[in-house]
C-alpha cells in the first residue's frame, strides 16, 4: 500500500501526523510505504484535491473525504476522542488502515 501524506511547510502538525501514521503502520504490520507531497500552491491544492495539511490519501482517495468546491493551502483540524487536534489520533489511523487492507468483499452470481 502506498499513502500520500500531503503537507505544507507552514502548518505546524503534518511532523505529529508522520509519526503517528509510521506508529499505525507499524503496530499494524502492514507492508506500506509513505510518500510525503509538499503543497507549495493554491494551484497544486486544486490539483492534489487538498483538504488541508495533513492530508492522507491511497490512490487519491482521501482517509477522511469532506465535500469540498474549494482546495487552498490551510491547516486540517480531525475530531479526535480528546477534541479538535490538528491531526488523526494513531487509533484513528489504525481504523482506516484495517478498512483498507481488508480484501473486497466478493458476490457469487
């Protein structure tokens, strides 16, 4: 698995978010990579469908997708079991790493 963490040098909590990501990977066993994308525009913000920083995606998918018609560069706040944080707790990424490591469910015909 490949996970896009997408980040802009002036938010301070994407350093947090790596850390906690790396730690969910790791008491996951999961063979994953992780592919830090520095946001650097408004433009690659458009283009990158950037919700704030950090962001994590698999194949361009969001972990935690907002209905969303603007992309800028700003900070990302997550609801977290403790209030708003500035990035997902390493359960919160544990939980979405299992949903997406999970094979698709199949239906006979």
């Amino acid at each position: 698995m490949k996970i896009n963490l997408l980040y802009f040098d002036g938010c301070p909590s994407w350093q947090q978010a790596l850390t906690n990501l790396r730690t969910a990977i790791t008491e996951e066993k999961l063979d994953a990579s992780v592919q830090l994308i520095k946001v650097t525009t408004d433009q690659e913000a458009v283009d990158q469908r950037f919700l704030g920083s950090p962001s994590f995606q698999v194949d361009g998918v969001d972990f935690w997708p907002a209905h969303q018609d603007r992309f800028s560069m700003s900070c990302r706040v997550y609801s977290t079991s403790t209030g708003l944080k500035g990035w997902p707790t390493i359960e919160m990424l544990r939980d979405k790493l299992r949903d997406l490591s999970r094979p698709p469910l199949t239906t006979s015909t």
